[in-house]
C-alpha cells in the first residue's frame, strides 16, 4: 500500500463510500479545497445527471472507478470539456492535465 492510499485506508473508514473518505481525508490536509464526493453511476445513461454543465463547471477530476469501461468514459468527458482529471488503474496513480498528458486509451488496441 502506498502513502496516499492509506488516507483512505482506516478502519474508520471501513463501510463508508471511498469517494466520501477520500474527500474528507482531503479536506483535512487543504481546508480550502472545494470537493464533492458522489457515488453516481457515470455512463452515457446518467447523462441526465453528469450533463454539460456538470463537466463544464469541472477544474479537475479525481475518481476511484471500478471499470474499465467507466474510466474511459469519464477520460473522453475530461478530454472533450478540457478537464484535468486523475485516473487510478492497476494500483497506479496518474495526474492527467488538459493538452499536456497522453489520454489512457491511447496505445489500446
């Protein structure tokens, strides 16, 4: 386990969403830090509720998904709004920013 992913690791934690335990744990280093865990399902169905406004009014996305298929969903809405995004994969991190990093379905065949 690395450094940062025992932030979200406690047993306080334990039976509580990762995207809740994370923002918090967040919260507490940089109290400034505007975050809002939710724990929606993201695909093209919930469209409705993650519309153009909702990624349009995004500086960054942080996730902890669990399928393939919802990261690179979520990757093609960070690329087509132009909003930086964090996308964890196979226990790696990676911070990906706007015109600067290569998409994580590049090179996928």
């Amino acid at each position: 386990m690395s450094s940062h992913d025992a932030i979200i690791h406690l047993s306080l934690h334990i039976g509580h969403a990762k995207s809740t335990c994370a923002s918090g744990a967040a919260k507490a280093i940089n109290g400034a830090l505007n975050v809002v865990p939710l724990q929606n399902r993201v695909s093209p169905d919930t469209e409705d509720v993650f519309d153009d406004s909702f990624w349009g009014g995004l500086d960054v996305v942080v996730n902890a998904l669990d399928n393939v298929n919802a990261r690179l969903y979520v990757d093609s809405r960070c690329v087509y709004f132009g909003v930086g995004g964090s996308f964890r994969t196979c226990t790696r991190q990676t911070l990906d920013l706007p015109s600067h990093s290569s998409r994580m379905y590049e090179g996928w065949h």
